[in-house]
C-alpha cells in the first residue's frame, strides 16, 4: 500500500468486504462530526455532555433528569454532575416537581438559549461548509443513502 493511500484514509479497504468498508466509512464520519464537536464545545468552555444536554432541552420545556439520563445513556450520578456544571454557568435551572420532590426537571435559562442558538449556528455553519461543494445530484445520494440507513437501524431489533 502506498503512503498515500495510508495517509489520505484510502486503504486496502476497498478490497475488504461491504460490512468492513462501510464500517470504516462510518467511523471516519462520526470522528470528524465528534472533532468538530469537540472543538467547538472547547470554545464554548463546555464539555460535550453539557452541549448534548442543552440540546435535549431545545423545547424551552422543562426535562426530567431521568429522561435526559435515558436519551443520554448515562448513569444518573453523571446526568447529576451536568446539571450541577450547567447550574454553575447559569445556562439552566433547577425545578422541582410540586407533587413528587423526587423529580427534578432542567429548564434553559435566557443565556442558556443564547449558548444553544450559537450552538445550532455553529451545527448548521458546519453542514453547509460540509456541502458546499458538492452537486444536487451528490447531496441527494448521501440524503437517500442517510435515509435508508436510519430506517434501517430503527427496523433492527435491540437484543
């Protein structure tokens, strides 16, 4: 194999069958998305999960600390620890529920929803420098392509 091919992300791999190929495509896609994200939120002076929490709360509706512990994956110590940094900077609030003080829910403050909106601009600056340069017809494959894989992944069965 070339250095080229080594270096440029090209690789034997279009000799490897259609799963590995595809698998390796879908890695190199969710890095550079996760880079961006990362960079970006470094920016902010926020981590990823504090930037993924401020999205689940994009409705201005109060969320339920364990369904933001559900959408996220995580333990409910660590969507504690969000909440606490996210308090901290005044980008959310606190509720507790009148009925149940058990349950806490988030709420974006106003300098909350400012960080979001500079968030989704930055998300949708990246989408067009990622398109720019592509035709209608090659936007139109990869919009087909998306589709089909994310019906496809909904139609699998969790085991």
């Amino acid at each position: 194999m070339s250095a080229y091919r080594f270096l440029s992300g090209e690789s034997i791999m279009s000799e490897a069958p259609y799963d590995m190929r595809l698998s390796e495509l879908l890695q190199r896609v969710m890095r550079g998305f996760h880079v961006q994200a990362y960079h970006y939120s470094l920016s902010q002076r926020l981590s990823l999960s504090e930037c993924r929490v401020l999205f689940l709360l994009c409705s201005g509706l109060p969320v339920e600390m364990n369904k933001i512990k559900q959408d996220l994956f995580v333990t409910g110590a660590c969507v504690t620890s969000i909440a606490d940094r996210l308090v901290r900077k005044k980008l959310v609030i606190r509720r507790r529920s009148d009925t149940d003080r058990r349950k806490v829910s988030l709420m974006l403050t106003d300098k909350g929803k400012c960080c979001l909106v500079r968030l989704e601009a930055r998300r949708k600056d990246l989408l067009k420098a990622i398109f720019v340069d592509l035709t209608e017809k090659d936007k139109k494959i990869i919009e087909d392509g998306v589709s089909i894989l994310a019906v496809s992944l909904e139609s699998v069965k969790r085991t």
